[in-house]
C-alpha cells in the first residue's frame, strides 16, 4: 500500500513588517496542493491531468487531517509570550478536478483560540474537505495590542505542518 502521509519541513517564522492596519508583521504559511483521490490518476474531465503535477497524493483521501505545529525555540516555547494580540486564521482551496483550477472555496477562519501561550506548542487539526484536490493557506498576525519585547523584528517562532 502507497504511503499515506506529508511531513513538510519545521521553518523559522519570517515576518513581514507591515504597519499598518492594527497589524505589525504578518507570516503566511502554505500547504503543498494535495491530491485525495490519487486511485483517479488518469480520469478527469478533459484528461489533461494524467498524473496530477504538483499535487502530493494522499492515499487516505479526506479522512486524513491536515495538521500543523506552532512552536517557539524559546526556553518556555509559546509559554514564554503572552498572545493576546496574536491572530492565527487559515483559508481553504481546492478543486472537485483539476489540479489547475484550485481556487478558494470558503471564508477566512479564525482559529486564534487554539493557540495559547498555556503550553510549548500549539498543534491545529484541519479536516480537508471532500475534494480531489485540497490545499490550505495560514496566516499569522501580530497585532498592535501584542506583548513580546522584540521590538522591530516579531517574535521567534516556527511552523511545521504534516498530512496524515
């Protein structure tokens, strides 16, 4: 049986100093183009996508959970920072066919309250929707009201996300 999960790499949170808006520096971390119905390779509307470019198959398909871990290096992870003022939303994109015609399909959510400042790592479970073809955006925000004592340069932070 083909493998069934995507680890994507632990990466440093690099922020970008925004200003303006209520908003000091955004992060935005993108999942790979997942392909949940990879036993399809070969059929779609038009046959131009025998193999899927791009997509990483996921044999599990829609049961699988997109997850992705938020930590900090410092000595008490994200218990070291208080994250009143820290917004964390994601949006989700996919396609029912075409790896090429993934495009947006729901609102922004916010799920800034499954991550707290309560433990060292913050892990947010994301259930793809029944599509062929899935990705998910996440964006990370640090607000005018945010307390971390980095001054100019946001706080220390890194991403890691896993299909499984």
């Amino acid at each position: 049986m083909p493998s069934s999960v995507w680890f994507g790499a632990r990466v440093p949170v690099a922020w970008l100093a925004i200003g303006a808006g209520g908003v000091l520096f955004r992060y935005t971390w993108a999942s790979p183009t997942f392909d949940l119905y990879p036993q399809l390779r070969g059929i779609s509307p038009d046959s131009s996508n025998q193999l899927a470019a791009g997509a990483v198959p996921i044999w599990k398909g829609p049961s699988s959970l997109l997850r992705f871990q938020l930590d900090s290096p410092a000595a008490n992870g994200l218990g070291g920072l208080d994250l009143r003022g820290f917004r964390v939303t994601y949006r989700e994109f996919g396609h029912i066919s075409q790896v090429t015609q993934v495009q947006s399909i729901d609102a922004e959510q916010d799920i800034s309250a499954q991550v707290t400042e309560a433990q060292d790592a913050s892990v947010i479970l994301i259930q793809p929707k029944n599509l062929r073809y899935y990705r998910v955006v996440v964006t990370f925000e640090v607000l005018d009201n945010f307390s971390y004592g980095g001054g100019a340069v946001g706080p220390v932070m890194a991403v890691q996300g896993a299909m499984y």
